[in-house]
C-alpha cells in the first residue's frame, strides 16, 4: 500500500468476489453475498486488514489418487493431468523476507509455467491460497496475471468474481469456504473439479487449464501446480 | 499463607541461547550489537550458526548505531496471546537498521497510528525481568 497505492477497498473486492463463488458452493462455511462496505467496516485485526480480509478457522480434508496418466485414462473420472510443477522456497522469518511485496510465487510460477508451455492468458481457473487477501492479491502479481502493483485495480472490478476474465478460487477459497490449516488440498481438489467440469453450480465452462497455487510459511515457500484437461496433451 | 498471584507478564520473555547469548548479554547495558558475516560483510539477523547469504562461520559482533527506518507496519488491534502487552492497539514494526538488517519490534512514544513507512527511528530499552532489555524503537529527535 506504501508503494504501489493499493487501497482497503481493492483488496476488499477479493473478499466480495470469492463470496460470489462461495454462495455458489453448496459446502461453503459462509454465502451470503458481501459489498465492500461489509468488508471495510467489519472489525480491524492488525492495519490494514479487517476481519472479511482474514481467511477462516475450520475443520476440513481432502484427498486426491495420483497415478500414471495411462492408468488414470482407464479410471472411471475423467482425469486431470500435471502439465507443470515448481517449488520455491525463500526466507524462514518475515523479517527475512528481501521486498514484502514479492513471494517466491515469481519463481515457482514462472518455472511451473514454462514447463506446462503456458502463458498466463492460457489459464482458465486460478486457484490461490487466499490466507488473506492481500495474499491472493501477491500471486496474481507474482504469477504475472497483472504487473507487480497493479493487483488492487486488477481485482477492483471483478475481474477474478464469477463471469469475469479470471475465475479465481472458484470454491470460495480459505476467505468462505473452509481453511483448516493446511489449504492446499482445497486448491488442487477444486483445480482437478473444474476440469473435470464436476464443479456444479459454480462450474467454470470449457476450463482446460487450472492453477493451483500454495503458500506456505510466512510467505516463504510456494508451490505452483499447472494441470490439464486430455484437451491440453 | 499469603501466596499472592504472580504479576501478569506484558511480555513473552524471549530464551537465549548460545548463539544469541551475546545479542542479550549486551542488552544489559543497553547496547545493541549485531552478528556480522566476515566474508560477505553483513550483517546477520536474527543471529545464526552461519552465515544465511554464503553458509561461513566466520561470524562476529559488532556494535550497531541503534538508528533505523520503519520500513513496513501494522497496528495490532487484537493480540493473539493475551498474556502480551495490552489491550490497547500497538504497532509491530519491521525497522530496518542503517546497517541493513531488519528486526521486528515495537515502535513506541507515540501514537501507534503514527508510525509510517520510511519514519525515522532509534533504539529504546524495554526491562526484562532478569536484567537484559529488550530493544523496541520511537521515533527520532
């Protein structure tokens, strides 16, 4: 917010967004649908993020069956492949952390992508671990959906809500749907849903990329996943 | 028996240990020192084993100004432990030393919504129960 201008109100958007997914995720914690008022005015944890800006305290688990692409073409789902995989890691402490505006997401995005033989554009789902909304706002940056500092008018218009040009944490993300700690199953469950087109309600038409995208630590550690429908082989 | 109940800590008191043993045996005297990297010439912190920048052991103390710069910010409205400070707001800050390392702390005497970014800073001592202080910071001159 120092240095680029990113305002309260853009990173709110996030939160309005997801909530949009979310009320369409019948397993959602919370879906009644947000404005930013609810979001700025809802009560302050540490400046600048509100309590909508933090993510929630739930139960969860998931799994997923990995296997080889020959054997998963014989199974009875339709399968989602790994196109693209990286992981970075960078500093323990936060106060280690070398420019609080850049995650190793700049690394682990950009080796996972390159490998699928992806750009950006080419994603039709993101699925960013959302701790905060600052932190989904960090991996689009990061990820190079926008350039670094322009995450907050980026998100203002709804760009990452339902119908707009980046379906973003389609299930409501750890801010509605659930976040017991360890997120990143719900990324990846969600990323291989959509391609399967089994996401329901919030089901994302003709997606054949997904990115699922973690974070872990302070910061300090990421985890780019690019998967695939048969389409993209 | 006239057991009374120990007073509630405002702090967490932070454990040495060896390698952080000088780092607070000079907070005694109110004097910050920082574990400097005798290859690369920086300073390391929090203090370490090795060097984080080339792995070295060749490690030293060396004094340090005790002036800084805010460079990031939160006030914390709700603390997470409830045994820290008080309930009152306060502000966690990443100040980052003229020497170039950055220490998270607290930026006292004045109001915590009045720290900001790039705020000139130096160093202030906290009393610990044993002696040594703790190092937060205020604001300059």
């Amino acid at each position: 917010m120092a240095v680029y201008g990113t305002t309260p109100e853009q990173l709110a958007s996030i939160a309005v967004s997801t909530r949009q997914w979310a009320s369409m995720n019948p397993r959602a914690r919370f879906r009644e649908l947000l404005t930013i008022d609810d979001v700025v005015s809802s009560p302050m944890q540490s400046t600048p993020l509100h309590l909508l800006d933090c993510c929630l305290v739930t139960d969860g688990a998931g799994a997923f069956v990995m296997t080889s692409a020959e054997r998963a073409r014989q199974l009875r789902q339709p399968p989602a492949y790994v196109l693209g995989a990286a992981t970075c890691h960078d500093h323990n402490v936060i106060s280690a952390m070398p420019d609080l505006t850049t995650t190793p997401g700049l690394v682990s995005g950009e080796r996972a992508f390159k490998m699928a033989g992806i750009k950006p554009d080419d994603v039709d789902v993101l699925e960013g671990y959302d701790s905060f909304t600052i932190t989904a706002l960090l991996h689009l940056e990061d990820l190079g959906f926008c350039a670094k500092g322009e995450g907050g008018p980026f998100v203002a218009d709804g760009r990452t809500a339902p119908g707009g040009q980046l379906p973003m944490n389609t299930n409501g993300g750890g801010l509605s749907y659930t976040h017991p700690g360890m997120y990143g199953m719900f990324l990846i469950v969600e990323a291989v849903r959509q391609l399967r087109g089994s996401s329901a309600d919030r089901q994302v038409e003709g997606a054949e990329v997904a990115v699922a995208h973690g974070c872990g630590g302070m910061l300090s550690c990421t985890s780019t996943l690019v998967l695939g429908t048969e389409a993209t082989l | 028996m006239t057991e009374t109940a120990a007073p509630r800590p405002r702090r967490v008191e932070p454990v040495p240990t060896e390698i952080s043993a000088p780092f607070w045996e000079a907070t005694r005297e109110e004097r910050l020192v920082l574990q400097w990297c005798i290859d690369c010439d920086q300073p390391i912190f929090f203090p370490r084993d090795r060097c984080p920048g080339c792995i070295g052991s060749a490690l030293e103390w060396r004094p340090a100004t005790g002036r800084g710069t805010v460079y990031a910010v939160t006030v914390e409205q709700r603390p997470e432990i409830s045994s820290v400070a008080s309930a009152e707001p306060f502000a966690v800050a990443l100040v980052e030393l003229e020497e170039g390392a950055r220490m998270m702390t607290n930026v006292v005497g004045c109001p915590p919504a009045d720290v900001t970014v790039g705020m000139a800073v130096t160093v202030t001592w906290e009393p610990l129960s044993d002696g040594r202080h703790l190092p937060l910071f205020e604001p300059a001159g």
